[in-house]
C-alpha cells in the first residue's frame, strides 16, 4: 500500500504540484491524503507507461 500525504512531499508547493497524478486522478483538496492499495498502483503504472497519466511525484520527506 502507498500512502500519498502532501504534507509528507517535498514536492509540495512546488511546479510538480501542478502534474502530480494524485491531483491529476482526484482534484482532491492540498492537504488530503491518498491511498493507493497494490491492484490501483499497478493500474497506474501501467498507464504512466502508455504516457496516459503523468508521474508519481511523491517524495518523502525525511524523518
């Protein structure tokens, strides 16, 4: 399971925000988080590989 928290991103606040797949897929609000169970990841892997969805630009913050 991947957890995608804005608050945990050091991409936050940043252009990537703009082409991340979680606003991309939710519109959802900035500081919701997403969780993305194994079926759904593999899903979205396989569509950022046939260039139908942007990256995953999640980073963990350290700590």
């Amino acid at each position: 399971m991947v957890t995608v928290e804005c608050d945990a991103c050091v991409m936050r606040r940043t252009e990537a925000c703009d082409d991340c797949v979680v606003t991309f897929l939710l519109g959802r609000e900035p500081d919701d988080a997403v969780v993305i169970d194994a079926d759904e990841a593999r899903a979205m892997r396989m569509l950022e590989e046939a260039g139908l969805l942007p990256s995953l630009r999640f980073q963990c913050r350290a700590g």
